[in-house]
C-alpha cells in the first residue's frame, strides 16, 4: 500500500491520456494545464518513468504509459462505482429493478401488492426495458436477466426460475366442433410465434411427442406481448414463457390446453453488484423474491396456476 501512487497525479495522467491532450484534460477537471502537466511530472518522477511524448499540440502515451493507463482506468472506474453504489446504499430512494416488460407485467406486477404489503417503506420503481444496462454506472439497483449462460463478472446472481414453456390460447379454442382436447390437437390450430424467439415450438412439441409437419408456419410478431394478445383473441395458438403469461392465465383472457411443459436450458436470475449485497433495500427485495420462487414459499398467492380443466 505504501507504494500506491497519489490520486490526484493519477487522475491527470488518465484525463490527459485519455484525451490525448492536457488542454482537454485541465478543462475537464476544471484546472489549468500547466497544473496538468506538474502533475504528470509529479508522477513520472514517483514511478521514474516517461509517461508522455510532449509534442507541439498534444501528447502521446510512451509505451511505459500505454501499460500503465490500462490498470489506472480500471482502477479509477471501480473506485467511481463503488462510491456510486455506496452512496445509493445511503440515499432514501426506491429501490429500482430493471426487467423486460413480458415478465415484469405477467409475474412481477401482480406480486408487488404483497411485497409493498409485507414491506412499506421500501419503494419500488421498475424500469421495463429490453435493453441491458450496466449494474454500475446506471440508477439500476438490481436486475432481472433471462439467460441460458448465467456469468456476471463483479455481480452477485440468484437463479429465480428455469425457462418453463407452455402453449397458450383462448378459452373458446377449447369448445366447439373441433375442441383442443390432446397435444396431437394442436396440428389442427393456427401457431403463433414471437420472432425473436422463433423455434420454441419445436422444443415443446417434441416434448409432446407432436410429429408437426411445419412447426415453424403461422402468423410472427415482434413483439412478445402482442403474440400472447393475438393468442387470446382466438388467431391461433401461442408458445410462452409460463410466468410471463401468468396473468393473462389467472384472468381467464388465456388458458393452458394441456398439461404438459418444456424446460429450456435459459432461466431468470435476480442480478445485482457485489457490493450492494449489504444495501438493506437489495437484501429485502432479495429475499421476499426467492421466497417467491421457493415451492414452500409463504404467501405467494399466484404459486398455484389454474389449468384448463380449472
């Protein structure tokens, strides 16, 4: 530790590397630049080192420095993120989880009544988003990922759910002459599909025993939510995500055909930095979630989905 360089020399070196210039790095850091350049200087003769070619109207890294900027950035990113994340720990704020909209509405959503119940003085704000953010720059506290290859460097992960698919369809495609009764049914019924996940078929009717001879025709939406909004308007028969689909299932507006489902190798994980493990606010909404998830779980209303035959 006593050889650790001091910071603020360190911080001028990776400004003025970084941008290649100390004019640009002084107006960052809202000093001058011959303050820059002392500082560098400051630095050179602790680690007797160049760390800079000087030339006329910028300066370029000596292959000393080229080295040195890659451990000094990492290190000074990770000293920013952790204060970040120790400063959000402080704040009164809500807690703000980050999912995508299909299982934020269709399992988290119903569910937040009974966590705001059991806990009300922790506010939840969800950020509904298909895209992934960064755990240590961002506001997000923590992460609902859906992954099939679960390694989160520097986060801590808890496995909430394994992808369980089921097919879905409106309560009347299970009446009338030709009534969905049994998986081989299905051969007669229009599929429905979500292009980004296309395929999903094949696995659920193979766990079936479904010989279909084009698993992959019918109608395909962009959108996960608008496949499950043409499958309870009776266009035809959708393959989904089970706990994304609860919702529609509990009111009536979808229903499981059969019994019979097919586990994937992709799961949900709750995701969150390592060192916001100790964030009261992290470790409660932790714990009411994987009690959630736990068959002997407490008091998760929605643990027990009605079938068809309900």
């Amino acid at each position: 530790m006593n050889r650790l360089p001091p910071l603020n020399p360190l911080r001028a070196f990776e400004a003025a590397a970084r941008l290649g210039s100390f004019q640009k790095a002084a107006e960052e850091l809202n000093v001058t630049p011959p303050a820059i350049s002392h500082q560098v200087r400051v630095l050179e003769e602790y680690l007797d080192v160049t760390l800079f070619h000087r030339e006329a109207r910028r300066v370029r890294l000596t292959e000393q420095g080229e080295m040195y900027l890659a451990a000094v950035s990492e290190g000074l990113h990770r000293i920013a993120a952790a204060t970040r994340l120790l400063l959000k720990a402080t704040e009164k704020r809500p807690l703000t989880v980050s999912s995508a909209p299909s299982f934020a509405c269709g399992w988290l959503v119903p569910r937040l009544v009974d966590f705001h119940t059991r806990h009300p003085d922790v506010e939840v704000r969800l950020d509904t988003s298909v895209q992934l953010v960064d755990l240590l720059r961002s506001d997000i506290d923590v992460a609902i990922r859906y992954t099939a290859n679960p390694v989160f460097q520097g986060m801590v992960s808890h496995c909430l759910e394994r992808e369980e698919l089921v097919p879905v369809c409106s309560p009347s495609l299970l009446e009338g002459e030709r009534p969905l009764q049994v998986p081989e049914d299905i051969k007669g019924f229009r599929l429905l599909h979500t292009r980004p996940r296309l395929g999903e078929w094949r696995g659920w009717l193979a766990a079936a025993g479904v010989d279909h001879p084009d698993p992959e025709a019918g109608p395909k939406f962009d959108d996960y939510a608008l496949t499950l909004e043409a499958a309870a308007s009776g266009l035809g028969i959708a393959i989904a995500i089970r706990p994304a689909a609860e919702s529609h299932i509990r009111s009536g507006r979808l229903a499981m055909p059969f019994d019979v489902t097919h586990i994937t190798e992709a799961a949900y994980y709750l995701v969150y930095p390592e060192v916001s493990a100790n964030d009261e606010r992290v470790r409660t909404f932790r714990d009411w979630l994987l009690a959630c998830v736990t068959p002997s779980g407490p008091s998760d209303p929605l643990s027990t989905l009605p079938t068809s035959s309900e």
